[in-house]
C-alpha cells in the first residue's frame, strides 16, 4: 500500500530526510522566513479575518432574514445613541 510520491511540505517546515548540513541549513532558514512571514503579514491576517466574519454573516443572514434584519436595526439604533450622546456632551 505504500506510495512512492513525495509527501507535500507546508512552506513553514523542514523537509525530513535531508543529510547534507547545508542544504538543512538552508530548508531551516527557508521555513524560518516563511513562518515570520505568516505571522507578521498583519493585514493579510486582518483580510482573512473580515472575509471569515463576512462569510458567517452571510450565511447567517441567509438562515435567518429576521434575525439578521434585527441585528442590524439594533447597530444602527446603537450607533445612533453613541452620535447623540456624543453630541449631546459636546454642546454642554
């Protein structure tokens, strides 16, 4: 049942197998980079986070059209009492 196909590596790992001390040297360095990459690219990870939150909310609003319709009248109710409160501090 074995399979003489390599086995897919992620970007972020080493190749098991590698004898040579330079070229593991080199897949170390290679996979270093490629993690600090993924965890540093801030608004990469802040783009995959809103399309996750858009995709629920979809789906969501999909499942249930009430229910989305009210959560929206409420932000939208909050988010006017937030404005008039403001105001209303700042004129007195």
């Amino acid at each position: 049942m074995s399979v003489d196909r390599p086995v897919p590596v992620p970007r972020t790992a080493v190749a098991l197998g590698i004898s040579d001390p330079v070229e593991k040297a080199r897949a170390e360095l290679k996979a270093t980079l490629a993690a600090i990459e993924v965890k540093a690219n801030v608004p990469k990870r802040v783009g995959h986070g809103v399309d996750r939150g858009v995709a629920q909310a979809r789906e969501f609003a999909r499942v249930n059209p009430t229910g989305a319709a009210a959560t929206v009248v409420g932000v939208a109710v909050a988010a006017g009492l937030a404005v008039w409160g403001l105001v209303r501090l700042y004129t007195r």
